[in-house]
C-alpha cells in the first residue's frame, strides 16, 4: 500500500508536468502566431499611414498652389485661403479608426504651433508644444523636412504608430497616426482566446486520457508493483537466462544480494561462473541439467555466492524452463533466496543444542520429563552413574514406580500442583528413591510444568541428590570442630608455655643483673660486655613472651578490658616520651605533628591496652626506620565523632605484595634475616586490640617514602562535638 501511494503521487506529479508542458506549448505557439500577425498587421498600418499622409500633403501643395493663383484677394493670402479650407475640412472630418486623426503644424520660433483641432485633448485650441520637447516627435521630424513612419509618442506622451511628412509650399508638417494600443487590441484578444480555447482542449484532452487511459496504466503499473513487492518480500533476486543469445538478465535485487548496483555486473554467464564457490560447481551444474530435462518441474538447490565485500551468501535457487512448441528449452527463469540469516540461525540452533546436550550429560543433577499422567518421556543419561540403570529402561515407567511408597503422596502432591500452575517451579525438599537393586537415595527437587512447549509438553523435574550435600555438610562441620579445638589447644599451649618460660627468664635477668651490680667481686669490662647480652636477650625474651601470652588471651578470649572514659592526650603524651629514648639513640627525629586546638574528645578504652597498641606502633616505625630519618604522630578528630591518630614513619615502606601478611602472626615481612629485633606479633596484638575496644586500624604505605599507621576510636557522646 505504501508503495503503490508513492507511485500515485508519482504518476499524478508525471501527468501534472505534462499538462504544464502541453499548456506551455500551446501559449508559446499562440503567441507566436499573434506575434507574427501583430507584425504583418502593423507593417500593414505602417504603409497606409504613409500613403495616407503622402496624398494629403500633395493634396495640400495642389491646392495652396491653387490658392496662389485664384485667391490673391482673400485676407491673409493664399496661405491662410489654403488653411481656412483645410480647417473647414477638418472640423467635418472625426479621423480614421478609434484614434486615428491627422495634425497639422508649423514652426513657430522654439515651438510646435498645431493648426488643427485635436480628437483628444484641446479639442478647440491646441497647446504649443517646444520644439525640443519629447512630446510630438512626428510632428518635429515632418517639420524638419524629413518623411516616413516612426513608433513615438505623440503631443499626448502616447505611444502611437505615425506616418511624418513635410508640405514644403507652405513649410508645414502633417502627421498621421494612430494609438499603438488600438493596433494590438485585436491581436491582444485573439491570443487570449486562442489561449483558452488551446487550455480547454487541453484539459478535455487529458480528463479523457485520464479517465480512459490511466486505468490501463495503472493496472500495468500495480501489476509490476505486487511483483516487485513480491520479489522483495520473498528476498527473492530474478534470473533471466536466454539460451540463444547467452544473456542473463540479473534483477536490482538479484544484484542487492551480491552487494552490486542494478547494471554493475555484466548481463552474462560468465558472472554466475565468478561469483560461484568453486566447491559448489557440481551442485549448480546438476540443478541446471535438472532444470533443462525436468518436463514443467521446478528445481533448486542451495549453494554459495561470493558478496561484493568478500563473504559468502548463502542462496537457495530455484529455476525452470520455458520450451518452444517443439518442447526445446530456449530460456531458464528462476529466483535466488539469500538464506544467509536461515543458515546461521540454524548453525547457532545447532551449536545450542550440542551445548544444551552436552551439559544435560555431562552434569551430576538428573533431568526428567513427564507426561501429563506422570510417565517417563526423558531422563539424562547421568541417571546410569547414581541408579546403575540406562535411561532407556526407565521409559514407560511411572514416578509410583520409583519413588519410596512413602513420599508418593507428597510427591504426586506437588506434580499436580506444578501440573495446574504452568511456568512456576516447586521445590520439594526431600524425598527418597528406591531402585531395582533396593538402594534408597534421598533427593531434592524442582518442578516445573511446560505443557505448552513442543517437544516437552510436560512436567521438567530437576533432580539432585542429597548424599553428598548431606556428606559435605557433615565433613564441613567436622572440619569446623576440629580447627576450633585445635585453636583452643594451640591457646592453651601458647599460655602454659609463656607461664613456664616467663619464671625461669626472671630468675636468669635477676641473676645477670646481680652480677652486673656485683660491687665486692666487680666483672671486667669484658665480662660486663657479656651480662649486658644476656640482660639484653633476656628483656627481648621476655618482651616476646608477653607478646605470645597476650595473642593466646586475645585469641581464646581471655582477655579482659576495663573500659573507662579517658583522655587521650596524656597518655598519647607518655608513649611519646617512652619511645623518645630509642628514638634518639638510632638517631630518629620524634614529632608531634597536626593536633586540635585545646582538649582531645574523650574515648572509652583500657588505657593499659590503648597505650601498648600506640607503643607498638612508635615502636615499629622508630625501628623500622633509618638513622635521621622521621616519626611524626598526629592526631585529628571531627564532626563523625572518631578520634584519629597516625603514626607516619620516613623508613624503605612496604611493598605491594606484602600488605595482606602486615597483620598476620609472627610474619616479619622479610626483616627475619636483617638485625632489627622483633617478634611480628606486636601489630597483630595492636589491631586485635584495638578492635576489642570498638575501633579500627589500618595503614598506607608507599614503597621509598615511608608509612603510616592509623588507629581510629569512637569518642564518648558527652564528646562528640569537634575539637575546634
């Protein structure tokens, strides 16, 4: 419908065109023809104007010669004997025509002097018009003794066609003229009706065609368009192949599907042979010869094309053969389909399905179908590896054949409920199996009716068996059990052992620092070197030893927190200057950095607990650092109602990699093989700490720059406000 409106306004716009063509035409030759009888009309008037206006110039000469003879007594003269009779003459005479009329003048000076009435204007008393004026032109040639015919205006500023000429016996002049206006008038008329009678004609002439030819022509026309939009619509490209001349013609869209303009190819045999798969030549050749010997049959076949960009097109074609009266063939006429989308969707309908098939075989659940009356028409094959049976042997065996008697009704519950509610899955929990060698297999399952989809139309039941969730939950627990009591064990040794290591440690320093202040037996300087070693090995000892107790606390939750309001200040104060005598002595500078004006926000902590995790983290970054190097502690706290307080280092950093061991228990991230003591519990301890006492810690780093800790606590709601 569409297109055959567009070809509506086409043909309408056609005929509307060559209706303006044929009117054009016809004023063009109209006023042609006008022109060319205006021209032989006024060439007409020109000549009797002129033999007009000679014969009363030499009528006048005659008789003013006459005058000079016989009226020598008349007052005036014969001159004006001669101008009394032509004015008599004038006034009984209205002129020649509608405008037609003769003047006539002389010189007066600079002026033109009319002696004549005139038929238009100054009927009875002629203006003068000057000499050198526009106006009168005729009259000034005459009287400048010329003759002839001329287009100007007269003493009117009329344009009129005039014939001039000189009456030399009595120096006048005599013009005959008349309007141009009047000249053309005819012509003027005839070509308007000339015109309309051309325009009648012409419109009678198309209605008729219209009405009796158009209807024929739009028959043709709608024939050709259901065609073409039968082509198009069927995808179709038409073949035209003429078996004595050799030439095929190729359709617009038989060369769409190529790629190719209408034209572009060559209308031969040899386009087909190019654009031809070569492993597809045999195909093609044997649809032809079934074409040329099948009797009033059809073909087809389906091959490849090569495309203009370089891909192949699928095509379907179809084709026969047109035989003369003798029955030979002597032209083949077929459609080519591009089937392009067809044989993709089916390769990807393919691909799909081996899929589906291979992950329906290959997966631990089980796939049923049943009928509407609860009949096997599917299972998966994977049924083998749990029931040892093939799937085939369960076709025609009913869900009552194989579920345990005791869930049948639950089971048949629920197939009837998925039955009624089509596209809804119901999940049946549990329920148990019972197979031909009397094994009970508990199962779960889904179920989902689709009696509408072909090829199932039925019940979709996904089965998965429960042993092994089952198995695993109980491993899984099991595991569970056993890492908590190994962590319980591990707690308990951790403590028992840091009890028994701590009282024969305290009897070695107390021992080495009685030798050190021996003051009856003093040691050499050498043997003080060596108790120094031991004190000094002893307190690190000790130190780990506290370490180890306070992580097997911390992890067997032993440890217990006396949370009390506090002010931070004097104790972050106090570890500063417990830190300040390592500091200087590696030669690490110790800052305080960004503080809040006046009064920290008070926190709810264990300030015994709050200023070992702060001293652990002055600590790492005092001997982690290098000599000159920079510790700045700073702290900030805002309107969120968190105290923050960092601790920056200028030491190597931490790389990367490493920042999820940073936490980790006895994991010195590399620095087990440098001189700097340690244990790698000290951070842990801190974060486990801190985050006992509701608060979070973390850290940046940035490998040759340094780091920074961060402890972050929530202040008392009696300090919430921002310190300003």
């Amino acid at each position: 419908m569409v297109g055959g409106g567009v070809n509506m306004l086409k043909d309408r716009k056609a005929f509307l065109i060559l209706l303006a063509i044929m009117i054009t035409v016809a004023v063009t030759v109209a006023g042609v023809s006008a022109s060319v009888l205006y021209r032989t009309a006024l060439e007409q008037q020109r000549s009797r104007l002129v033999e007009v206006v000679q014969s009363q110039a030499r009528l006048l000469e005659a008789i003013a010669r006459f005058n000079m003879a016989r009226s020598n007594k008349f007052p005036g003269g014969a001159a004006e004997a001669t101008l009394w009779q032509m004015k008599d003459a004038h006034s009984r005479y209205e002129g020649f025509g509608d405008t037609g009329e003769f003047t006539l003048a002389r010189r007066d000076g600079n002026f033109i002097e009319f002696l004549l009435s005139h038929r238009h204007l100054d009927l009875h008393d002629p203006k003068p018009v000057q000499f050198t004026a526009s106006l009168a032109e005729p009259m000034r040639r005459a009287l400048l003794g010329q003759s002839g015919t001329v287009i100007a205006v007269d003493y009117r500023g009329v344009m009129v066609l005039a014939a001039y000429e000189p009456v030399a016996d009595l120096e006048l002049g005599i013009v005959a003229k008349i309007d141009m206006a009047e000249i053309r008038a005819p012509f003027v008329g005839a070509v308007v009706i000339a015109a309309a009678i051309g325009l009648v004609l012409i419109l009678v002439g198309s209605l008729i065609f219209f009405r009796v030819g158009n209807p024929m022509v739009q028959r043709l026309v709608r024939r050709e368009e259901r065609f073409s939009l039968a082509m198009k619509g069927a995808n179709d490209g038409l073949w035209d192949w003429d078996l004595k001349t050799d030439e095929i013609y190729y359709s617009p869209r038989w060369s769409e599907i190529m790629g190719y303009e209408s034209g572009e190819l060559p209308s031969t045999k040899e386009t087909w042979e190019t654009l031809l798969h070569p492993d597809d030549r045999p195909l093609v050749d044997k649809f032809l010869t079934n074409c040329l010997e099948a009797e009033a049959k059809s073909s087809e076949v389906e091959f490849r094309f090569r495309h203009k960009a370089g891909h192949d097109v699928n095509i379907l074609a179809r084709g026969f053969a047109v035989r003369d009266d003798d029955g030979n063939p002597i032209r083949l006429i077929g459609t080519h389909s591009d089937i392009s989308g067809r044989k993709q969707a089916e390769a990807a309908l393919l691909e799909s399905e081996e899929k589906f098939r291979a992950m329906i075989e290959n997966t631990t659940d089980i796939i049923a179908v049943f009928n509407k009356d609860g009949f096997y028409t599917y299972i998966s094959p994977s049924i083998n590896r749990v029931s040892g049976m093939e799937a085939k042997a369960f076709m025609g065996l009913n869900y009552c054949d194989i579920v345990h008697p005791d869930d049948i009704d639950k089971f048949k519950q629920v197939f009837h409920r998925a039955w009624r509610h089509p596209g809804e899955t119901i999940f049946i929990p549990e329920y148990r199996a019972v197979f031909s060698d009397g094994r009970v297999v508990f199962y779960e399952a889904l179920l989902t009716a689709l009696p509408n989809v072909p090829g199932i139309e039925g019940v979709v039941v996904n089965v998965r068996e429960m042993g092994t969730r089952k198995k695993a939950e109980t491993d899984l627990l099991i595991a569970k059990n056993e890492a908590e009591a190994a962590s319980e064990a591990k707690s308990q040794f951790l403590s028992s052992m840091s009890h028994e290591l701590r009282t024969p440690m305290n009897a070695i320093l107390g021992f080495s620092q009685l030798l050190e202040h021996d003051s009856v037996e003093p040691l050499s300087e050498r043997h003080k070197g060596f108790v120094d070693e031991i004190l000094r090995s002893g307190r690190h000892m000790l130190d780990l030893i506290g370490d180890v107790l306070d992580l097997a606390k911390i992890e067997s939750g032993d440890i217990s927190l006396d949370m009390e309001s506090e002010d931070p200040g004097p104790m972050i104060e106090l570890c500063l200057n417990m830190v300040g005598a390592s500091a200087d002595q590696k030669g690490v500078v110790m800052q305080q950095g960004h503080f809040p004006e006046g009064k920290l926000p008070l926190v709810k902590v264990d300030a015994l607990r709050f200023k070992q995790a702060l001293l652990n983290m002055l600590s790492n970054a005092v001997k982690y650092n290098e000599s000159g190097g920079e510790v700045v502690l700073e702290c900030s706290s805002g309107a969120n109602g968190i105290l923050h307080i960092s601790v920056s280092d200028t030491g190597p950093g931490i790389p990367d990699e490493l920042h999820d061991k940073v936490f980790e228990p006895f994991d010195r991230l590399g620095a087990e093989s440098s001189s700097t003591p340690g244990t790698g519990i000290g951070l842990t301890v801190t974060k486990q700490l801190i985050e006992s006492m509701g608060g979070t810690v973390g850290f940046e780093s940035t490998v040759g720059e340094g780091t920074t800790f961060w402890i972050n606590l929530p202040v008392t709601q009696a300090d919430t406000e921002p310190a300003s």
